[in-house]
C-alpha cells in the first residue's frame, strides 16, 4: 500500500479545501517545501501535490516550488490541477514528476488522454473527481453530465498507468473515503486505483488494504490537523 500524503498549494501555501470550495478553505503556516521535508523526514516516499491555482487558471503556475521539491527529496510525485496541454506535461516530466494527473482536459477530450498516454507513456494517471456518481471538472466547479462508471468504460484501454478516484462530497471532511463507489472504480479499471477524499483515521488506511486493485490512498486534512501522525501512517507502508 502506497501512502500519498498530500500538499495543496495555493498563493505559495500549504492549504486544505472542504469539497473543493475555495471559499471554504484552511490556509497552514507551514510551506510546501517545509511540508515535504516534514514527510521526508519521517520516512515517506510518495507525494500528491495539486497546484490550486493551476487548477483555476490553467496554467503551470507553482512549477518553480514543485521544481525545488523533486530537486531537494527524492519523492515521487504525482502532481495534478490545470494541465491541459502537453507543454505542461512536458515540463513537469522535464522536472522529475513520476506521474502527471490529468482531470478537466481529459474528461472533456478523451482524444487528449489517449494522445498524452501514447506520448508518455506510464506517465499518465487520470484523476476522476465524482460528485454522486458524475464527474466534475474545472476545480469542480462544473458538473460534466458524466457517469464516472460509463466514462472510465470509454477510456480503460487508453494506456493510463493510474486513476485518482475522489469523492469530492468526502473531500477535506473527514468522513472517511466512499469505499463503496472507490471499490466499483477499481473492479472495472484496467490500471490500479489510488483511494482520495475523506480520509479520517489510520483505521480506513488499514481498510483500503482489504480492496482488489488499490495500489495506495492519498492523506491530506487528518495528517495537518493531527488525527493521523506520520510515525503511525509511516508504519503502514511495509504493514
């Protein structure tokens, strides 16, 4: 089981969103770099990082402090939020990123995903962000009018290496992930699902363990407001 702690970044800091509402979020004192060396230290050796203002702008914006990550730990990282084209994905690939997530572009162009997936290859992880079993886009602001079910059907022999799935109604709650959604995902993908959304307690990471092709689970909110401890999440990596 891989353990994807997760820093999201926004106006050069480390923040939570509640559901993807940028409206709702927790800004923390700690910077990115900072929080890497933090995981680091404690023996972690994946990382997802979602660059927000990417995600709202479309843009590479934070690639100067993903850069500086990549170059100090020797992560690896998936990194997501606004890539839209392949110049994007170039550059962060350029910069040492193991897997680039592709969320809005690919949903709404599935030509897009399959040509990213022939251009780079094991490159491509495709993040699905589903909102009562339709997918959303554009830092979810937007509904796609897509079920994620019949999406995934759509693009499974594509050559994507790995799938995000994210509840976004479990996003920075606490609530615990939607086993059940997260567990029909993974029964029909043809690449191993990564579990995000909701994650509340060690006990649900030692759930995740219990699934059929979940290669790991992303922890964002309980590792920053104390529930998880790195000493305790470090200790399910090899468990």
């Amino acid at each position: 089981m891989k353990i994807f702690p997760a820093i999201d970044i926004k106006d050069k800091k480390c923040v939570r969103l509640v559901k993807g509402d940028f409206n709702n979020k927790t800004e923390y004192e700690m910077s990115p770099i900072d929080q890497a060396s933090k995981y680091k230290d404690h023996g972690l050796t994946n990382l997802h990082i979602v660059d927000l203002d990417g995600a709202l702008t479309g843009e590479t914006v934070n690639l100067d402090i993903i850069y500086e990550i990549v170059s100090k730990f020797d992560f690896k990282i998936e990194i997501g939020g606004g890539i839209r084209n392949f110049e994007s994905i170039q550059q962060y690939t350029d910069v040492g990123v193991e897997k680039v997530i592709l969320g809005s572009a690919a949903i709404k162009d599935k030509n897009f995903l399959k040509e990213a997936c022939q251009k780079f290859p094991k490159k491509i992880a495709l993040g699905l962000d589903a909102k009562d079993g339709y997918l959303s886009v554009s830092g979810w602001k937007e509904n796609s009018n897509k079920l994620t079910l019949d999406y995934l059907k759509e693009v499974n022999d594509y050559g994507v290496s790995r799938l995000i799935y994210t509840d976004i109604n479990r996003d920075g709650t606490k609530q615990s992930p939607n086993f059940l959604e997260t567990e029909k995902v993974a029964d029909k993908s043809n690449c191993p699902v990564i579990i995000s959304g909701g994650v509340s307690s060690i006990d649900d990471i030692k759930k995740a363990k219990n699934f059929k092709n979940i290669e790991g689970i992303i922890v964002g909110k309980a590792i920053y407001d104390g529930d998880i401890k790195l000493e305790e999440l470090v200790k399910e990596i090899d468990a």
